[in-house]
C-alpha cells in the first residue's frame, strides 16, 4: 500500500473522530462531561440519512443532521445545568435513547430493523478519493477552527473560565447556564456531523453504525488533555492505528483487537499520570448540588 | 418521627414515579404516531410479559441479569462511586465461568462444580473492578472513565481469546461446558417452557439480599456508606477511604460478574461474545430507578426486563424499539427529577423542635 | 450598641448605608437586623468571629444574595436587592476570601474577564496585556500580565484580586479576609495598597478577625456576633481589649471564675487545687514534643508545639481563629499528618498510628465542624453514637443491633438528647442536640485523652451549660483534656491551665488565676510573645 493510500484511508477513518473529538472538548472545557458523543454522532447520523432520503440533497442532510445533534444536545443540556441531574448519568442515557429513537424511527420511516435505502453522498468522483467531500475539509478544519475560537476570542476565554472556576466567571457578570448552554449545544451539533460523514459516506444508515467511535472521541479528548489540536492529533493517531490493523488483517502480525484497544489504553495511562497526568477542568462534571 | 420517615420514602419513591409518568406519556404519543392505540398496546405489554408462563420467564430471566448489574451499580454509588463497568465485568465473569465449567471435568458433581464456576464469575468480574480501584487510590485517576475505556480493553481482549483460541469453528462461542450448569426453571414448572429462566434467579435474589445485609448491618457496609455520604466523617471515624473505594469497586465488579452465570450456566452453557448485550449499562438504569436500594434494584430490574420483552410482545403493533426510547426517558426523567425532589424536600423540611 | 456619632453627619457621606438587614438560611439566620455604615474615604474594619454573619452581608452588598428584609444604600441611592452586575457598575469590588481566579489563565485574562477588550472579533489579548500594564503601573499593583494565576505565589494572585477590582472601576473594596494566607512582608505591603486606595479617595472594608491587623490599619470598627451588630467603634478611640471583648462577650449564664475556683477546691484535680508547672513525661496522658504540622501550601500551620497534660486536667488553647488551631487539634487526631515531632498518648507513641488506632488508644475527639466530621447528618442519631465505635460495636463483622440501640437509648437519656429518638436521622436536630450527640460519643465511653475543639460553637445556651458540666466532669473523673475554643470565656471557665497560640506557636502558657483577658489579649494579637511550652 502506497503511502498516499495510507494516509487517506486513516483520514477517511479520522473524520468522524475529529468532528466528534471536538464536540467533547468545547463541552468539557465548560465543564460538562460529555459521554453522549456516541448518542450525537448516531443521531446525526440518522438525521442527515432522513434528510437527504427526502430531500435528495446531502446539504440539507448535512441540515438535519446538525439538527438533530442539536436537539439532543439541548435535552442534556437541560437535564445537567437547569435540573443538575448526574452528568455520567444523563450522558449514558443519551446514547440510550439515541439508539432507541433511531431505531425507532429507522422502523417507522423505512420498516427494516438494520439500514435505510441508499442514499446520496457527496464526493461522487472517484478520481478524487474522496478529497471533493466538503465534510472532510470541515472535518480536518473543525480543531484549528475550535482552538482559535477557544484560545482567540472572547466567548472561547469565557467557556475555559466556566470550566475552571464558575464561581468566578459568575463573580464578574458572566452567566455560567448561558456559556454552558452554547457549548453543549455547539457540542452535540459538531459530534452529530461526525455521524453525518459517516453516514453519508457510507450512502446509508445502518443499526448502530457509529459502533463506539463517540467513546474513541471521549478517549482522544482525555488522551489530548481536553485541548482541540491535540484531541485532533490523538483523532489521527488512533486512525492510523485502525488504517494499520486494517492493512495487517490476515497477516496475523498483530489482533485487531490489540491495535483496538489502544486508544482506551493510551486513555487510562494518562489518567493514571504515567506519563504527564491528564488534568480535566477544575470544575468538569460539578453542577449537581 | 414518622414524618421523617415519610419523607425519606417520597424522597426515594417520588423520582421513579415522576418518572414512569412521562414515560408513559413519551409512549403514548409514540404510540399514536404510529397510529396505534395506547390502550390497546399497553395491554398487549402486559399480557405478553406478566399474563403468560413464557412471557413471565423472559422477564425473570433478564430481570436476574439485571438485578446482579444493578445491585453492583448501587454498591459503587454507596461508596460515591460511579462504576459504569458492569458490562465488561459481567462480561469477564461469564468468560471465567465457562473457562472454569470447560475445566471440570464432566463427572464433578454440581453441588461443586456449580459453586466453583460461580466463584470463577465473580473472580472475573472482581479484577475487573478492582484496576479502576487500584488507579483510583493510587494515582488519583477517576474511575468513571477508567471503566469505560477499560469496558473496551477487557471485551477486545475476550473477544480475542474467543475468535482466536477458544470458539467452535464458524461461531463466536465456546464449547458446552462439561460441569456447572444451573437448571431451567421449565425442569421444574413446566409452564415455563422454552424460557431462559433458570435457578440463577434465586442466586440473584440471595444476592440481593446478602447485599442489604452487608450495606446495613454490617460494619464494612456501614463504613462504605459513611465514606459514600460524607468522606470527611468517615475519615473522622476511623475509617480508610481510599480502602473502602478500592473495596467498594472489587466488589462491585464481583457482583456484576456473577451475573454472568445467569447466561452462562443457566441459558447457553457456553461463553458468547456480546452476551453480555447492554446489560452493564443498563445496570445504571436499574440502580439509578430502584434508587441504590436492594429491594427498589430487584423491582426496577422486574421494570425494565418487562420493559424490555413487552417492547418483543408488542411488535406486532408497534416496532419493538419503542421499549428502548422509554428506557432512556426513564433514565433521564429520574436523573433529573432526583435533585429536584430532594430540593423540594430539604426546602419544606424543618429541624424538629427540641 | 454604641454609635459614636460618624466623621460627618450629612447623609451623602456614607458609601455604604446597611440598616435591619435579615437574612436566613433555612433554619439558620445569618443576619438579624445587621447595621453596617461605612463613611466614604475611610478603611472600615467588620470583624467578628466565624459564623458571626460577616460574609453575609458583604454578599448582599456585592449583589450575591438579596435580604430578607432591611435596606442597603450605597452613595446615597437605595440598591436594597440589587444584583451582581449592578454592584459592579456601582464600583463595589469584593475581593473574596478564596481567590476568584481562574488558575489556568493569564493574569491579563482573569482582569479583563467579562468586559474583555475585541478587535474584530477576537479578543484583543494585546491590549488587554498593555491596559493591565498600565493599570498596574499606575496603583503601584506589581504584576505581570502575561503569567499564568497558577504559577503566581499567593500575595501576587491577591494583588491580580484587588486589580481586578479596580479594572471594574471599584471606589468601594471590600477584602474577605485578605491576610488569612499571606506572610508577614506580604500583608505589611497589602497595608501600603490600601493606605494608597484610601489616599485616592477609596472606601474600604476589610473583614477579618485578627485584632492585631483591626488597630494596624483601620478607621473605624464594626463588630459583628451571631448575626448582630453589636458595637461601633473608632479604632483611635478603643483596645483590642475592647474589640475582644465586644467579639466574644457575650450574656450568656457561664459559670463565673470565683465559682469555679470553688467548685475546683472540691474536686480532685479542679482548677483550684492544681499546682502549674510542666508536668513530667511520665505521668502525662498526652505528649506532644515539637510538633510541625504543615499547610496545603507547605506553611507551617503549627511550627514546633510541646505540651503535656495531665490525667484530671484541662489545657485551654486561646487565640484568634486561624493560627494553628485546627491543625493542631487533626494532626492530634490522626487527620493530618505530622511533618516532624512526636505524640505520645498514656506513654505510647502515636505520632504514626491511624485514626482508629489512636481512638481504641483511648483518644477521644469533639471535632469543631460537625456538619463536616463529626456527624453523619444522613445517618440515625444511633447511627452516629458509634461513628468511629462501629468496630467496638460489632461481632464477627456483623454491626451489632441490639447493643447499638441500647447504647443510644442510654446516651440519648445520659445527655438528654432531643426528641428522644434514635432512629431520626441527625439532619434532623437542632445544632445543639447535634453537639450532644457527637459529645455523647466521644465522653460516653472509656477514654482518657479528649480533644475538644469549639465544643459550644452554635448551640444553645441549655446545651453549653451542659457541655461544660460534662467537661467539668471528666476532669473530675481523671480524664485530660486539650480544650480549643474561640470563645475566651469558655476558656477561662473551664481550663486549669491556658496556652495562647499565635501564627502556629504557644505565645504563652498561664496558669488559669494569672490569665486575665487584657493579658491574654496582648498575647493572642501577637504584641507579646514567650515562645511557651505547655
């Protein structure tokens, strides 16, 4: 395999990660733990498979992906900030309901427990591997996009201080609830486009498909230690590692379900400070009583 | 004094009623929109879980799955602890049943056979438990992401040990163990046939139980409950904090593991890769909804094993998957309205006048 | 109370202007008609003890909570009720107690934060750097701007607090406690900062409770107890005696010292037949040899404590709050580690020995915060009866029912716990039948050293009398007690001997009869020190 091939592949394979990577840092570093990555990406999944089966345009499936990311974000938004229910909580029934509500409709809308009809994709040519997809640019783009937001203006020094310290930020005029809010919001609707990718690219849903890829995310953000640039290189590393085990399947060289385990491996040595300890906002996961 | 007493039953009832209304709500509309009637759905819920011999194993069946998750949620959140790792833990322990059923040799007797392999599952599950523990009292590293991650390292790697070593050509599980099988319940009622139920079930029930004495009347349960509500006063009485969390977690994991017999021993008498199928995770539902309680854990498990094979009774009117959408608005309607009600509560409650 | 008339008497001279202000929390009245006038261009001293109702107020004056009932003007505008962000455009700056900075950001960042300077939509860090340079230069506030607040020692972070303030355009500051953590050369130059303010035509408040800073740097004086304002002083005009006594004083029905003396002459070992000098190693219950404990920020909280009591004696710690008390009192206990020197209880070596390990040792320990440690406010009251006992109270593993609630049906009748009833959770009770409770436990057993740390702190007058007899009543039965209280009275009342402890060391040891308050007081205030041993 050419080196070219490689490195489409893995980035074929990254852009879900990075969409919903990204999504898991801008909520984090507000201060919400973020597990319902997973419920997000399959909602937009199935979102954009819905609008583009009636529409006939993946830009509108594009839309109601991001909708549909949106929607659940608020639900957890809600349940965590104004009725402070237990984030590991909310963020596990999230990807419950997630799977429900998808099936649900999946079943209502096309009656097949497994997949959607085909539907259309962007990127048609195939000369161009997939690099006329507009999603993987808005993919690659999504972390430098999010650092300078985070890092360069206003509202990104606003979220990072919520993350850390509410109580400041409340003490100079700052609503803590509004702050949290958009992120949350801004979170689910760029997780969701990573199940967008995914669905379009696969030109339909299936039951499922996002088959742990927000928990990858989860584990790129913590690996990356919650900054959007190295929750994005964590993002490549893991695809890389996929695009590996892909290449060495029947070679018996290494079991795919060692290279899987990586990125969860990777995560708890930091966690456990091995080597340079992942420290999370000060005030992740702090707005029950 | 009874009042007191009143309030800490609607502190603990409230949240799961509240919550079993707006499912009930969800559902409904559900329901119309496929353009079904309510009644008639709920109905046919009902009888095809509690109003027939099958339908009613089903339940029992995945109810002590999920009574065995459940219970070793509620252990953890009794210690203040958050273990989301019951699925790979009962997953581990089911591996480590069959392996122990596979090295028996068929003429043990169950009577020995039958506690080993139980003693094989929570063993399993037990070190699962234990490394969140260990990383959490060493090195400070929170144990809600450490399960997680490691849910997806330890099922990788029985996955591995069944699709490379251990599994029957062409399948994704083991051989029939040879010693250790737990009976159906349909050996002994015959109304009962064709259902998974099996006498796991009481094992899950003496669980339950030994469970309720060990939070509330012994000393260790008594010091893991201290630790859970107020660390600093336990630590105050004596107590190691960080030994109670490494404890609490070890054992969380043993219980969830011990469910893993319950398919294992009881239903296939074979370890399969994915058995394990949500059970772990729904074990914080079931902990969440019967309100870290033995007794509430065994009835919110019976709640959502019907809820579960009453989705499979009702297919015929509306798809099956409406029983997972209501499985996660019980989720989130009890985690919301738990704080809210105890808000409410702390509001309207008064120091006794001495 | 006494109102001396203020420098002006023409209204528009107040900034602040807090009258019949009441505020509760739940069943606790933080404040009950609280008064507070500070004139412009004056640095106002609030002082009062913990829980005296200080943080209150100041919150409703920064907009963080409203009253209940009362009025708050400020400049001569009514604001009663006003919010957070009103309070600032009004230049009220409060810089709290625990530091209001994000750690993770640059000092520039945290000044600007919420009125962040934009260029075009990104946030102009430059300017921001170079508008806090400027500021910064011009107060004489040295920081740079650029640093990160985690990498900042912790005079630096208070002056990026105070900065903050100023960035808002604050004339009134209030400082919550501002020298709590700072070091000696720090708060010398924190005084500089707030001369200038003052200088400048600035109004400060500044709450603490260390008297000796009170006469240092203020003007006036207002001092706070239970939620009252009780005095109103001008600091030319009064003592730290006066101020001590205005802080703590209190009606409260406390046995007299001529009382006690009587009562000690017929008491084995009572205060009135005990002969002071150092006891020696052998016959103490407890002994402490240079004992260092440290900080979280590796402060020496206690710097080199010896002390030794005697079986049938009580040993009172005097001193204003916050010098090493606590500390002291956990490392003790086995909750806090020691960092150099020795504890010996009944002659055995405990300095590395648990918590449980002490306690079946004999030690018994009335913690000062009994939401915190001393109870489990979840559990029953018989629950809480054997916290700490669970292992005595158990057989086989197994907690033992029936010995427990025997146990609590005697103790709640020995120490008159009400309602007299062991399954209500101790949530459930008044602070004083809490106190009763933890007290129960830790006396209503076979001990022979007790701890005891504020042991009336919030409880009714019933309760204290009655913790005092009990007190009173260990001594009589041999028992040695290391008694901490912030209450002087208490002290005096029921030690045989007092220590004074100041910035982590015994400024001074007494035998009760020469321990007078005007003394005691030029000790505890750090005018007077003798580097004691007790």
């Amino acid at each position: 395999m050419n080196p070219f091939d490689f490195l489409t592949q893995t980035l074929r394979i990254a852009i879900p990660y990075l969409f919903a990577a990204s999504g898991g840092v801008i909520a984090e570093r507000a201060g919400i733990i973020s597990l319902s990555l997973e419920g997000y990406m399959l909602t937009g999944a199935f979102s954009a498979t819905l609008g583009t089966f009636y529409s006939g345009s993946p830009w509108i499936g594009l839309l109601c992906g991001i909708l549909g990311g949106l929607v659940f974000g608020l639900i957890h938004a809600l349940a965590t900030i104004r009725y402070r229910a237990d984030q590991v909580v909310v963020g596990i029934a999230i990807n419950l309901l997630a799977i429900g509500v998808t099936r649900f409709f999946l079943q209502l809308a096309f009656e097949s427990s497994s997949n959607s009809p085909r539907i259309e994709g962007f990127g048609a040519s195939a000369a161009a591997r997939g690099f006329d997809n507009p999603l993987l640019w808005m993919g690659l783009l999504s972390a430098p996009v999010l650092a300078f937001f985070l890092y360069k203006t206003r509202y990104g020094l606003r979220v990072r201080a919520v993350g850390e310290h509410p109580d400041a930020a409340a003490s100079v005029g700052i609503s803590v609830a509004r702050i949290r809010y958009l992120s949350v919001a801004l979170s689910g609707m760029l997780a969701a486009l990573g199940g967008v990718f995914l669905a379009l690219d696969q030109h339909q849903f299936t039951d499922q498909m996002t088959a742990g890829r927000g928990f990858i995310a989860v584990a790129a953000v913590i690996f990356g230690r919650w900054d959007p640039v190295r929750a994005a290189l964590a993002c490549l590393l893991f695809a890389a590692a996929e695009t590996l085990q892909i290449q060495l399947q029947g070679t018996e060289v290494i079991a795919s379900q060692f290279v899987s385990m990586i990125p969860y491996v990777l995560t708890i040595i930091a966690l456990a400070g091995v080597v340079g300890r992942a420290v999370p906002p000060a005030a992740l996961g702090k707005t029950g009583e | 004094m009874t009042s007191q007493l009143r309030e800490k039953f609607e502190e603990a009832l409230f949240p799961p009623v509240v919550a079993l209304l707006i499912a009930l709500v969800c559902g409904d509309l559900l329901i119309m929109s496929y353009g079904q009637s309510p009644a008639a759905v709920y109905r046919m819920l009902l009888e095809g879980t509690w109003g027939n011999a099958y339908g009613f194993g089903q339940v029992l069946y995945k109810a002590t799955a999920l009574t065995f998750t459940g219970l070793a949620v509620s252990i953890g959140i009794r210690a203040g602890l958050f273990n989301v790792g019951a699925e790979s833990q009962l997953a581990a322990g089911g591996f480590l049943a069959a392996m122990m059923g596979l090295a028996l040799s068929p003429g043990v007797p169950g009577v020995l056979a039958v506690p080993l392999c139980m003693l094989a599952a929570a063993a399993g599950g037990g070190v699962v438990g234990a490394i969140p523990g260990v990383l959490k009292v060493k090195f400070g590293a929170h144990e809600v992401i450490v399960t997680i991650m490691l849910n997806f390292v330890v099922l990788a790697l029985l996955n591995w040990g069944i699709a490379n070593h251990l599994n029957v050509p062409e399948t994704l599980h083991t051989t029939e163990i040879d010693a250790g099988a737990i009976p159906r319940l349909e050996a002994f009622i015959g109304a009962f046939h064709g259902s998974a139920a099996n006498l796991s079930l009481l094992v899950a029930i003496v669980t339950a139980i030994l469970a309720w004495f060990f939070l509330f009347r012994s000393r260790r349960g008594f010091e893991l409950r201290a630790v859970g509500l107020q660390p600093d006063a336990a630590e105050y009485g004596g107590v190691s904090v960080g030994g109670v969390w490494f404890r609490a977690l070890t054992l969380s994991g043993a219980i969830a593991g011990l469910g893993g017999i319950n398919y294992v021993l009881g239903y296939k008498h074979y370890y399969e890769e994915g058995f394990a199928g949500g059970a772990g995770y729904l074990g914080i539902a079931v902990a969440l909804v019967g309100r870290n309680h033995p007794l509430g854990v065994v009835l919110a498990a019976l709640f959502f094993a019907t809820l579960s094979q009453g989705g499979l009774a009702i297919h015929a009117l509306v798809p099956k998957q409406m029983a997972e959408v209501l499985q996660g608005v019980v989720i989130l309607a009890v985690a919301m309205s738990v704080p809210e009600v105890r808000r409410a509560l702390r509001q309207s409650r008064r120091p006794v006048a001495a | 109370m006494t109102t001396p008339a203020p420098a002006s008497t023409e209204r528009g001279a107040y900034a602040i202007r807090m009258q019949g202000i009441d505020k509760s929390f739940g069943p606790v009245r933080a404040n009950r008609e609280a008064t507070l006038e500070v004139v412009t261009g004056e640095i106002h001293a609030l002082v009062g003890e913990n829980g005296a109702g200080k943080s209150t107020l100041m919150r409703i004056l920064g907009g963080l909570q409203k009253p209940d009932a009362g009025t708050l003007e400020v400049n001569g505008r009514d604001v009663t009720g006003w919010t957070t962000s009103d309070a600032i455009a009004a230049g009220i700056g409060v810089v709290h107690q625990h530091f209001m900075l994000v750690s993770t950001l640059t000092v520039a960042e945290n000044i600007v934060l919420g009125e962040e300077p934009v260029s075009g939509g990104r946030f102009d860090e430059a300017r921001a750097n170079s508008e806090v340079e400027a500021l910064s230069k011009e107060t004489g506030l040295k920081v740079s701007a650029d640093r990160r607040i985690a990498d900042l020692s912790v005079g630096e972070a208070q002056r990026v607090e105070i900065l903050k303030t100023l960035f808002r355009g604050a004339r009134i500051l209030v400082l919550d406690e501002p020298t709590a953590v700072l070091s000696p050369p720090e708060v010398r130059e924190l005084w500089t900062v707030l001369r200038r303010l003052r200088e400048g035509g600035g109004t400060i408040v500044l709450i603490t409770h260390r008297l000796d800073e009170v006469i240092d740097i203020s003007d006036t004086i207002t001092v706070m107890r239970a939620g009252e304002t009780v005095a109103r002083l001008r600091t030319s005009e009064t003592t730290p005696a006066q101020i001590a006594k205005a802080m703590v004083g209190r009606d409260v029905a406390l046995t007299s010292r001529d009382e006690i003396s009587a009562l000690g002459a017929s008491m084995p070992g009572g205060a009135g037949s005990t002969e002071f000098k150092a006891s020696s190693d052998m016959s103490s219950a407890l002994n402490v040899t240079e004992l260092v404990v440290l900080g979280s920020r590796g402060t020496h909280e206690v710097d080199g404590v010896t002390l030794s009591i005697r079986p049938g004696e009580i040993l009172g710690i005097a001193g204003v709050e916050g010098n090493g008390q606590t500390e002291l009192i956990e490392a003790l206990a086995g909750l806090r580690p020691c960092a150099s020197g020795s504890i010996r209880l009944d002659g055995h070596d405990v300095t590395y020995k648990s918590v449980a390990e002490r306690r079946s040792a004999g030690l018994s320990h009335i913690p000062e915060d009994r939401h915190r440690r001393g109870l489990i406010l979840d559990y029953s009251i018989a629950d809480n009866l054997v916290l700490g006992l669970q292992e005595a109270f158990s057989t086989r593993g197994m907690l033992n029912g029936a010995n427990i609630s025997s146990n609590a049906k005697r103790q709640i009748e020995a120490f008159d716990i009400r309602p007299p009833s062991a399954v209500l959770p101790a949530r459930a009770l008044s602070g004083g039948n809490q106190q009763k409770v933890v007290v129960a436990r830790e006396m209503g057993r076979e001990f022979s050293v007790l701890l005891a740390s504020q042991p009336t702190r919030g409880v009714d007058v019933g309760a204290i009398e009655f913790i005092h007899s009990r007190l009173r009543e260990a001594r009589a039965a041999g028992k040695a007690v290391l008694l901490v209280s912030a209450e002087l009275n208490e002290v005096l009342a029921l030690s045989d001997r007092v220590a004074v402890m100041y910035r982590g060391r015994f400024a001074a040891v007494l035998p009760v009869a020469e321990a007078t308050e005007d003394v005691l007081g030029e000790y505890m205030i750090g005018m007077k020190t003798d580097e004691a041993v007790a």
